[in-house]
C-alpha cells in the first residue's frame, strides 16, 4: 500500500459526493465555460496582429482557431484559467 492512498481515496470519495450534487455541477461548468471563453478571448487579441500566423493559415482565423483549441498551450491555458474560476466556489 502507498502511504497516501487513504488520503487519495477520501479525496476522491468527497470530489464524487460534491460532484453529485446537480448545483455544484452547474456552477463548475457555468465557471469552466467561462474560463474557456476567457482563454480564447485572450488568445484572439494576441494574434490579432500576427502576420505570421495570418500567412501560415492564409488568413484563416477560424483554422487558427481550431488548431489553437487542439493545442497543448490552450489545455494549459484554460486549466489555469478554470483553477482561478473554481478556487471562487
């Protein structure tokens, strides 16, 4: 057995109760979709300008978009946004 796994499992049991309760879920997903739309908000006015980005995708933002909501730096991004959201309930 590892030292923590007690630890582990009565996190992991209170996450389940809390997560079951309809509310609760609403308001991580209210505060989640927020966090999401505030990423790429943000990613949006940064490459506003970027010609590079406008020659590599032929000035396709949408492309641009859907390549960035793929990435590993939007994953990052929206879970450290989404932690800033949630540490708020």
């Amino acid at each position: 057995k590892h030292p923590n796994a007690k630890t582990a499992f009565d996190a992991i049991g209170q996450a389940q109760t809390l997560l079951g309760k309809e509310e609760v879920k609403r308001e991580l997903d209210f505060n989640l979709t927020r966090a999401r739309e505030s990423v790429i908000k943000n990613w949006k006015k940064e490459t506003r300008n970027d010609v590079i980005l406008r020659v590599r995708y032929n000035g396709d933002r949408d492309a641009q978009l859907a390549d960035f909501l793929e990435s590993d730096e939007f994953h990052e991004r929206w879970k450290l946004e989404g932690r800033k959201n949630i540490v708020d309930l």
